[in-house]
C-alpha cells in the first residue's frame, strides 16, 4: 500500500490530499529516509512524522485493505516515542 494511502487509512492525516503534501514537503519519513507519496509501506516499517515542534515514530504492525475506524487503529500502528 502507498504511504500517502495508509496515512488517510489510520487516522493520521484528515485526508490522501494532506498525506500526500506532508509527503512531498518531507513531513514523513519511512526507517529514517524522506517517503514520497507512492512509496509502498510494509509491516515492521517505523515512520516518522515531524510537526512543528516535536516528531512522532510509529511501528506499522498490518497493512490495512481500507479506511479503519479510530477505535480499531491500534491494531495497524503502534505509538513509539515522540522525539523532541
């Protein structure tokens, strides 16, 4: 599944379009590099997502087949750590 597509599918991002910019603006990165929307994400992949003043790393534990619900998020990704 593409990045930009598993982002809408468990809740972190309101939408593809907003996965997609924060993509190509270097918001996400996928095992410590800079994800482009179209790059494909895998189990075990930790992803990483800066926002204006602290960074947030999650584990991807499945690969969801469509949109999930907020309460069933855990089962896709696993908070890490945030980092300052």
């Amino acid at each position: 599944m593409r990045i930009d597509v598993f982002l809408d599918a468990v809740c972190l991002f309101k939408s593809r379009t907003m996965s997609s910019k924060a993509c190509q603006e270097g918001i996400v990165k996928i095992n410590g590099s800079g994800a482009k929307p179209s790059k494909e994400i895998k189990e075990d992949d930790i992803l990483e997502i800066r926002n204006f003043t602290s960074t947030k790393r999650f584990r991807v534990l499945a690969i969801p087949q469509k949109n999930v619900k907020k309460s069933d998020v855990g089962m896709f990704i696993q908070f890490l750590t945030g980092l300052s």
